[in-house]
C-alpha cells in the first residue's frame, strides 16, 4: 500500500516526485490490468513460442496429412464461410431497416442464435443430421422415399454444414453491425436518387455502397480474425471426423493437445500467424485512430 | 380502409419472400431443441414436428437429478452461475480502473496498454487457449475454478477496457476539473462522478462479461474435469461421451441452460445493442 500514499510523503523517491498524486493513482489502477496481461497473455504467449522454436516441430506438421488438410478447410472455412455470411448479412441489413411492425417483430426474434449459447443449438443441429433418426432424414424419406445422405459421415457435407452452423450463429450480429452502418446514411440520398428514377441496383451501387463499403470490409477482416478462433461450429458438430478429415486450425491445435503434443499444437498455431498478425495490425490501426 | 396499390403489395410480398426464409432458418434449430425437451424418447427419436404426447417429464428428470449424466446437475448450474457472477465483477473491476486511469487520468504509457489490450482481443481466443491451458498448469490452477474465471477475465477484459475508454473519452473534462475545483480526491472522482456516469456502459459490459463467461465451453472444458468442478456447456458435452445418449434429456439440460443468457440479453438488449456493436467496428 505505500504507493498510495501522496507522493510527498515518500522522499527522494524521484519517479515518484515526478508523477503527481492522480498520475500515482493513474499507475495503481492500471498495475490490475497490467498482472492480469503479463501473467495470462505475456508468459502464456512466450511459453508457447519457446516451445514450438524446434524446427523438427514444423517437419512433423508439414509431414502430418491431417494438418495440411486442416490449413485447406480453414481456408475454405474463410473464404466461402465469411463471404456468404457478409453478402447475406449486408443484404439482410436492407431487408431489416424497412420500416413495419413485423419486421421490428422479426428483427427480435432473429437475435436468438447470437443471445443463445452454441453448444445446446450446435448439438441440436447435430442430431436433426443424424441419418437414422434425426429429422432431415426423416423429411426427406417422407418427401421422396429415398434415404436421405449421411450428412456428417461424409467430409465435404460435414464441413459445408460446420459452416452453416457458424454462419447461423454469427449471421445476427453482423446484420446489426450493418444495419447501424446503413442507417447512418442521409435519408435525403436516397430521396433525390428516388426523384432521379434510379433503380433499386443503382441506389446501392451510388448511394448505400459507397458509404458503407469501409465498414463492410472491417467486418469482413474482423470476422475473419474471429472465425479462425471458432472452435465450437466445428468441434461440435463433427468432432473433427469423420477420420479426422474436417479439422480446422482452431481445432487442430486442441487435438494435438489433447493427444499431450503440446509443441504441435503450438507450432500449428504458430504455421496461421503470417495470416493473423497482418489482419491484427491492420485492425489496430483501424480502431486506435 | 384504403386497399393497398398492386405496387404495394407487391413489395410487402417480397419482404415476405425474405422474411419467412428469415424467420424458418433462425428458429428450426431452437425449435428442435424444444421440440426434444417436451418429447418423450419415442417420439424424439421418430423425427415427429409435433410430438404426439408433449409432456414435462424430461424436465421432471433434470430438476430431480434423475439421470446418471444428471446426477450433477444443481452443482454444475451452480459452479456456472458462480463462475460467470465472478468474471462479471472481475472483469468490470480491472476494466473500469484501467479506462479511468488511461482516458481521465491520462496515465503515461496508458496507450501503449491500450494497444496491448487491443491486440489481445484479436488473438482468436482458441489459439489462446492451448499456451493458456499449459500455463494454467504451470501455476497449479487445473481443476480449480480460479482457473477458468481468470481465464475469462483475460478474454472479455482487452475489448472491455476498449468500449470503456471509447465512452468515457466522450465526457467533458469540465467535469474532473470542476471536482478538482471542489477539492474532490481522485478517487472521489472516480466514485462520485465518473462510476455514475458510466454507468449504461458499465451495465453493457457487466452483461457481456457474464455471457462470455456462461458461454464459453472451449476453456471450461479444457481447464476443468471433474464431474462436480465442471460447468454446464462441459456437462451438456459429456453426454456425447456414451453411444446411446439420451439426447431427449440433453436437449431439455440444454434449454434450461440456454434460457439464462437469453433471458438476461432480452433484459440488457437496450444497452448491449448500443454499447456493444457500436463500439464492435468503429466505422
């Protein structure tokens, strides 16, 4: 507690005869943040690169045909994942800013797969897939006699549906974050574009587009930033298999540690850093303007 | 009444053409979770939309413990609700303190903090989370519930500081420097005027510390095992462990457990709406 007292009170301390009374406050009350930063970030991080410096780390990776096909999932994951999920939301965005009662109504309930905690949703859609008993099946038996597929029996459907049920999940709040962003745009734009005859295509291109298309691609980066780290849609649903096959690197990593491969799994983490840390940097420079 | 225009109602039929897509695609797997909560087993399993005798029986087994994957269960909602009221606190507490210091006090290096926090929160939190768990053990924390509330604190403090900086960088410095006049310490200041004010900001992160915290199944299932340590998610995904789940008693868990965080966010809509995603991409 000593440093709580005035700074007068201790002599010939001189960082303290420098710093005023709220600038010694200013450091008390940021030493909480700056513990829990260097005790469960700092030591955490720099542990994990200690021990994944081992070159041999990197050979097994390469040498590993479930890590290759796990860095092309993720790929796919992204790039098909983020943009279906951003070209729905930016469209759904539109749909939810016009004005009726039901929409207002629907715009509520649309919120719940965000509000909703994941794991009970994820297992949910994961049985409606079983083949045998689950709902999908029994829909389409019903519709067609036929046997529906064996959705998570196959790597190429498992994966599609991961990716579903991720764009389920996060579909809500990015249709919120651009809603914000359209009705930030002047009404009175799309008025004179209304007396000039434009179409609905053109309004987007020249008014809506325009202003919203720095925010549309922040999200677009920030999303991707966050959908590497979505263990859950994958985890959840597949558990990975079948044989291992729909991994992602998020996935990856906690099964390399669960299998007590600790290095591994730090190296594999590390082999997606050249894709995180340009989109980290990228981001703070956005958001610390 | 007027009839509505052929023009009119051709755009109301569009709306709908999105609308009902809209409406189907949001509640079919939160529809089946209900579904399977009110369904005895036969018809759980029998793929029925409606079951033929719906029945609270599933929820009779839950709250009587009568299950051996349920045999837990008071003590793991406990174990969550305790974990997620001490992120909350945790979290609210370090967070309000370091965007005092940085935005009012001006702190020197307190940007620097921030940049640090911010890069934080864009490490995606399941590459966190291997170094994390190693680190855990290093300290001793496995098992102990310590580890996962800490765990949190550390994933929903970096974008917390952020919101709370962004928010109290909006309230005029007159305010401090009429206290100061006053002769207000500064730590009445952080008491009497700054937590005041801040206060829907306050709430907004409160509320999204705790979700985070009643969420998070990846750290909870890494850092905690034992059947009375662990929290809900981790249980819920327990039951996968056995070939014949009792996915019908799986789903009614899940329910009740998912009925917490949406009830709370309906409650707080108003300020995390605001709070939160207007802060989520600064545009």
């Amino acid at each position: 507690m000593a440093i709580t007292l005035s700074a007068s009170d201790v002599p010939s301390a001189p960082l303290s005869a420098r710093l005023s009374p709220p600038q010694v406050w200013g450091i008390v009350l940021l030493v909480p943040y700056i513990l829990v930063f260097l005790a469960f970030v700092v030591y955490p991080i720099g542990y994990g690169l200690w021990l994944a410096r081992a070159p041999s780390n990197y050979v097994a990776l390469y040498n590993d045909p479930i890590f290759a096909r796990a860095a092309i999932n993720t790929l796919i994951f992204l790039v098909i994942g983020i943009n279906i999920k951003m070209l729905i939301a930016l469209f759904l965005s539109g749909f939810f800013v016009e004005q009726r009662t039901w929409i207002k109504w629907l715009s509520v309930i649309f919120i719940l797969p965000w509000a909703v905690p994941s794991i009970p949703t994820i297992l949910s859609v994961r049985f409606m897939l079983n083949p045998e008993w689950g709902m999908v099946n029994h829909i389409i038996f019903s519709l067609t006699g036929d046997d529906g597929p064996n959705w998570l029996n196959d790597p190429t459907i498992a994966l599609t549906m991961a990716i579903g049920v991720h764009v389920w999940k996060s579909l809500p709040f990015w249709t919120l974050i651009l809603i914000t962003g359209r009705l930030a745009i002047s009404h009175d734009l799309f008025e004179a574009a209304s007396v000039d005859g434009a179409t609905w295509w053109q309004k987007f291109r020249y008014v809506t587009w325009p202003s919203m298309q720095t925010l549309y691609i922040t999200c677009t980066l920030l999303s991707m930033i966050w959908t590497l780290g979505d263990f859950n849609s994958v985890y959840l649903l597949t558990g990975g298999g079948p044989a291992d096959l729909t991994h992602v690197l998020s996935t990856l990593g906690i099964r390399y540690l669960r299998l007590d491969q600790l290095s591994l799994a730090m190296a594999s983490i590390v082999c997606a850093m050249p894709f995180v840390l340009p989109l980290v940097y990228f981001m703070m420079k956005r958001l610390s303007r | 009444m007027k009839l509505p225009t052929l023009r009119e109602a051709g755009k109301e039929a569009q709306l709908l053409l999105i609308g009902i897509p809209v409406f189907l695609w949001t509640m079919i797997p939160i529809y089946h979770m209900f579904l399977f909560a009110i369904s005895p087993k036969e018809d759980a399993f029998s793929g029925k939309l409606w079951p033929d005798h719906p029945t609270l029986h599933n929820f009779e087994i839950v709250f009587r413990e009568q299950h051996y994957f349920l045999r837990d269960f008071y003590v793991q909602f406990w174990n969550s609700t305790v974990i997620a009221a001490a992120v909350g606190a945790l979290t609210l507490l370090v967070a309000t303190a370091a965007a005092f210091s940085i935005s009012r006090l001006r702190v020197p290096g307190g940007r620097v903090v921030m940049n640090l926090a911010l890069f934080t929160y864009f490490i995606p939190a399941a590459f966190l989370a291997v170094p994390m768990y190693r680190t855990m053990a290093t300290y001793g924390l496995l098992n102990n519930h310590w580890s996962l509330i800490l765990a949190m604190v550390t994933i929903a403090s970096p974008y917390a500081i952020w919101v709370l900086k962004q928010a109290s960088d909006k309230l005029p410095v007159e305010l401090d420097e009429a206290a100061v006049m006053d002769g207000a310490t500064t730590l009445q200041i952080f008491r009497l005027v700054y937590v005041p004010l801040m206060m829907p900001s306050l709430v907004a992160i409160g509320t999204y510390a705790v979700l985070l915290a009643w969420n998070e199944y990846l750290y909870a299932f890494l850092l905690l095992s034992n059947d009375r340590d662990i929290t809900l998610p981790v249980a819920l995904g327990n039951f996968l462990a056995a070939d014949d789940s009792p996915w019908e008693l799986l789903m009614t868990t899940g329910f009740i457990y998912a009925l917490p965080p949406a009830a709370v966010y309906y409650a707080f809509r108003r300020y995390m709406v605001g709070g939160l995603t207007a802060g989520a991409v600064k545009s």
